[in-house]
C-alpha cells in the first residue's frame, strides 16, 4: 500500500466524521477506540493497533499493563518508530516475545494528546520490519489527534452530567425535607425550626439520612409520632 494516494481521500473524510460522531451521538469511549482502530488498520499500512488509555475502562479493549512502545510514548510524550522488534528484546522483554509470537515484526507508537495533556498512546503494528512512511505517520497524526479531542469532550460530557445528576438530587432531596418539616410542624403544633430540629435528630439517632426520613414522613411510610 502506498504512503498516500488521492483515491483515498473520501476514505479520510469519512473516518474523520466517523470519529466525531461518536461524540455527537455520545457512543461512549469504546466507540471511538473502535473507530481510531479500525480506521487505522484499514487506512495506514499496518496489520494492528494497540491503545493505551490509564485510567480509562474499556469494554472491549483490554488494559496495557506492561512495558512497550504505546506505554513509553505516553510516559515520554514522544513518537516511536522500531524497524524490527527482535532487536528491542532487552528494551521490552515482555512485550518483544508476545508480539513475536502474534507475529507482529514492527511498530510506531504515537501519543494521544491534546494542548499540554496525554490522555494515552497508540501503536501500529505491522508484521513487516519497516516502519512508517512520513506521509503515514501524519495521517495517523491526524487520527490520533481527532480521537483524542473527542474522548476528552466525552469525559467533560461525562463530568457535566455527573454534576447535574448531583444537582437534581440535592434539589430533590432538598424540596422533600422542606416538605416533611412542614407536615411535622402542622401535626405537632410546632414552628418548622422545631420540626426540622425534630427530623434531624431522629435521622441522627437511627443512622439514617436526613432526605429518607424525609421521604418517609412525606409518603406516610414512617410513623411521626
């Protein structure tokens, strides 16, 4: 496969728009580690690729725990590029042996990163010993590149509705205790000051949080005497 050819151009645009879709349809990250793989391997010269993500949990991608081109570029920041892995053995002893037996002969590492942070690494294997052309490795660049902005904007995504959810739940839990302290503040005959003291101490002295009691009191699942 040549380094580039024109004819491959609408292939480009159409992994390109593949990739961010993932995002807009919120696909989650695994969609998008599928979409840079596949991409990849049916863009670039190469028979495989290997992502390293820490602190990320896929469910299809199994975590890189070891030593190995993906795991240095993400500590370093830096490209990899290794013509023949054979000659690597004392450099990843580990990771050197299992791709010769899944007959994997060399390797490019990138790391995925956006402004000043590195949210992981891609490697592309092939089973030849030849590293990737220039023209290649900027297309895989731009892949990377175009991966990575869109699983950061899924984590803010993630981040924003995690706090919401939050949000909602304190309101809910707010609006449920104001609505217990008058109910008990109409049936003792008492300010809410007193009833809220009144449903504070009872959460305190059963262990139990203030927002069930107030449900309990509000659904009449709990006696209020």
């Amino acid at each position: 496969m040549s380094s580039w050819r024109a004819d491959r151009e609408p292939a480009v645009c159409a992994a390109f728009a593949s990739l961010t879709a993932s995002v807009a349809e919120d696909l989650g990250p695994d969609r998008v580690v599928d979409t840079l793989s596949s991409e990849c391997a049916r863009l670039l010269p190469i028979a495989s690729t290997e992502i390293f993500l820490p602190g990320l949990e896929l469910e299809r991608h199994p975590a890189v725990v070891e030593e190995g081109p993906a795991r240095e570029s993400f500590e370093t920041g830096n490209d990899i590029a290794v013509h023949d892995l054979s000659a690597e053995v004392s450099r990843w002893p580990g990771y050197a042996a299992r791709m010769a037996r899944k007959g994997y002969a060399a390797v490019s590492a990138l790391p995925l990163r956006a402004m000043d942070e590195t949210v992981g690494a891609i490697a592309f294997l092939s089973a030849e010993t030849v590293v990737l052309s220039v023209e290649d490795r900027r297309l895989g660049r731009a892949l990377a590149d175009v991966a990575t902005s869109c699983l950061l904007q899924q984590r803010e995504l993630r981040h924003y509705r995690t706090l919401s959810e939050q949000l909602q739940t304190a309101l809910d839990s707010r609006v449920v205790i104001e609505q217990a302290k008058g109910m008990l503040a109409e049936r003792g005959g008492v300010d809410v000051g007193t009833a809220f003291h009144r449903l504070r101490s009872f959460a305190r002295s059963t262990n139990r949080k203030l927002s069930e009691v107030a449900r309990g009191v509000v659904d009449g699942t709990l006696d209020t005497r």
